[in-house]
C-alpha cells in the first residue's frame, strides 16, 4: 500500500511540476512576444494555441495536487457553523459527491479519449495536433482526485477542516 501511496504522489506531484513549467513557458514566451512585436518583428506563429492549450492544461493538470493538498475552493464557512459531528459528517457527503463527479468524469472523458484516438480527431489552429493528446488528461486528472476523495472515505485518521 506504502508504495501504491508513494507513486500516487509521485504522479500528482509530477503533473503540478508539468504545470508550472507550461506556466513558466508561457509566461516568457508571452514576454518575448511583447519585446519582439515592440521591436517591429512581429509576432510568434501559434503563441495564441499554445497559451490555449496551456492554460487548459494548467488547469487540468493541477486539480489533483490542489485538492491533495486541501488547496481548492472549500466552504470552510459553512462547516464551521455545524458542530464537530455533523461537520464530520457533512465532509464525508462532500467526499462522497466528489468521488462520484470525479468517477463518472473519468468515465466519460475515457470514453471521449478512446473515440478521439480511435477516430484519429484533429484540433486545427496555426499548428493542427491529434485531439488525443490534450484528452488524455480527463480522465488521468480525474481518476487521480476520485483516488483522493476515496481515500478520505476510506481514511478514518483523515481529518479536514479541523474536524
């Protein structure tokens, strides 16, 4: 188990890196677009794609460490009013609910994923990329967060918002 926890960790961790570089290319390539178009030499063909698709993956890619973390939108407002019973126990709902959304995201975006592979789908911009090569971070994304929610579920030492 220490180990499937340890490359768990590993892949969360790896995928937040991956998204701090994409956030560290786009940032500089944004800037040296800025320079380079105040110089008069124009502009970078497919800069606007790339910040497209990086922005989604940053997005996507960074959910799982976020929530791992605790660091996502949470209602820390709403638990604290309920006593330390009821929050327990309006948590595990809250983990319940996420681990279904996370599970049936995961479905579907396989799904999506496989017909994307299957029928070979394009995304066409100034560079055309096979469609599969962003979707394959659905249901990776989501698998790993239901993995989350699960092992709050299933945790009885996991303790969130102070409860």
């Amino acid at each position: 188990m220490k180990t499937a926890i340890a490359l768990y960790d590993l892949v969360v961790t790896a995928l937040a890196v991956l998204s701090g570089i994409i956030l560290a290319l786009m940032t500089c390539a944004i800037a040296a677009e800025s320079i380079r178009r105040g110089l008069g030499f124009g502009v970078f063909r497919g800069l606007i794609d790339f910040s497209e698709i990086g922005l989604f993956c940053i997005a996507i890619l960074t959910a799982p460490w976020l929530l791992r973390r605790n660091a996502h939108l949470s209602i820390n407002v709403f638990l604290e009013r309920f006593s330390p019973p009821v929050r327990r126990g309006v948590q595990r709902l809250i983990d319940l609910i996420g681990l279904s959304c996370c599970a049936i995201l995961c479905i579907w975006g396989t799904r999506v994923l496989m017909r994307s592979y299957q029928t070979q789908q394009m995304v066409f911009g100034d560079y055309v990329l096979m469609d599969w090569w962003l979707q394959w971070q659905i249901p990776l994304a989501a698998l790993l967060m239901a993995l989350t929610f699960a092992g709050r579920l299933l945790s009885p030492l996991y303790t969130q918002h102070g409860v």
